[in-house]
C-alpha cells in the first residue's frame, strides 16, 4: 500500500524558514516524480513544486520560485521543501504527491501539513 | 498560463440522481486532463486522467469525457459516499499544471 506521511509543518513569522518532509513507503519511490500541492484554506488547489525520480528536473510554481527549494533522499524515501522567505500567502495545507501514471499527475497524497504564516 | 473554469460552483442533488460537471481549458489541453476527488478534511483522490481513463480502484459510475477546451465528469448514479468537492487538472503546459476552481457536489 503507497504511504505519503508529510512532517514539518507550523506556526512560523514573515520572513522566517520552515523545511517540509514527506516520507514515503509502498512503492518504488525512486521510479518515480515527486510533488508538493498546497491548498489554502477554504481555497482550491495549487501546484507548487515537482521533481523527477533521478532530481534531474526541477520546476516551481511562479509563486514560489526563488524562495522554495524542493529535494529528494532516494536512499531514504523522503521528499524535502525548504521553504524560506515565508508570506502569508503561504499559509496552507502542504500535500505530497507521487506521480505514477504520468509525471504530471498525482495519483497518491498524503494527509498534508499545516503550515500559517503569521506575526 | 492555461485557465480551468469549472461549473456549476455548486451543484444539489440527491442520491441516486446522476451528476454532470464541466470543466472548460482557456485553450487547447488536448486529452492531458484529470479529476480529482477531495472530501472535507482529507486529501484529494485521482479519478480520472487523460480525460477518460478511470484510475486504479475508481468505480465505473464516474466516467470522463471530452478534449481540446470542453471535458466533462459524469456520475451515474450519486451515492452518499459521492458527495465532495472535484477538481480538474490539465498537464498541457507542463510543468505549469493548474487546477479549475472546483465543483461542490451536495446532498438536495
């Protein structure tokens, strides 16, 4: 059975740092494209970063480039998002996503992590 | 960047009745679209991908249809366990995915 189990979330100031973790299990976690999906609350769906099985490629949302970094541990089976400069428009439920079908679908998330951005 | 439109914003039915709800591209996605499930407080499921390929352990009362702009969800017949919100998703321009605004499906 895929597990995603996210870690890492919290109450952090404008400005400040946070780092994100997603441990995965189930799967052959380095076969495959890693994501992080936010969703603010009350609010729909936002595709924030992707990394792809090997960490070749990278992408970011316009959103958060420059200020989010997104990593992989293959020998670990985790997914990373350092997540610096923080604004309150990032305050959101940060899910991870594997892709199985396809690198740019979700096909598995994982219950997400809390993350407000307030003084 | 490509616009999802979902409509209607909420839709009122009762179980067993059948659910259709639109979801149209600001341009061209070809058949790169996916539905997503979400029910208050967990994670989104993936129903559908490629506009009409049901994902694995997804029930054969949800079925996608459509490309190019215009695709459609459909549910046959509305059980209590259907009732959430769904989103669709292109992957056209990847990595530049983007999700519509969402469909509320609620119980009439």
């Amino acid at each position: 059975e895929v597990q995603l189990v996210e870690s890492g979330g919290g109450l952090v100031k404008p400005g400040g740092s946070l780092r994100l973790s997603c441990a995965a299990s189930g799967f052959t976690f380095s076969s495959y494209s890693m994501n992080w999906v936010r969703q603010a609350p009350g609010k729909g769906l936002e595709w924030v970063s992707s990394i792809s099985s090997s960490s070749s490629y990278i992408y970011y949302a316009d959103s958060v480039k420059g200020r989010f970094t997104i990593s992989r541990d293959n020998a670990k089976n985790s997914l990373y998002l350092q997540m610096n400069s923080l604004r309150a428009e990032d305050t959101a439920v940060y899910y991870c996503a594997s892709s199985h079908i396809a690198a740019e679908y979700f096909d598995y998330w994982g219950q997400g992590t809390l993350v407000t951005v307030s003084s | 960047e490509i616009v999802l439109t979902q409509s209607p914003a909420t839709l009122s039915l009762s179980p067993g009745e059948r659910a259709t709800l639109s979801c149209r591209a600001s341009q061209s996605v070809s058949s790169y679209l996916a539905w997503y499930q979400q029910k208050p407080g967990q994670a989104p499921r993936l129903l559908i991908y490629d506009a009409s390929n049901r994902a694995t352990g997804i029930p054969a009362r949800f079925s996608g249809s459509g490309s190019g702009t215009d695709f459609t969800l459909t549910i046959s017949s509305l059980e209590p366990e259907d009732f959430a919100v769904y989103y669709c998703q292109q992957r056209s321009n990847w990595p530049l995915a983007t999700f519509g605004g969402g469909t509320k499906v609620e119980i009439k």
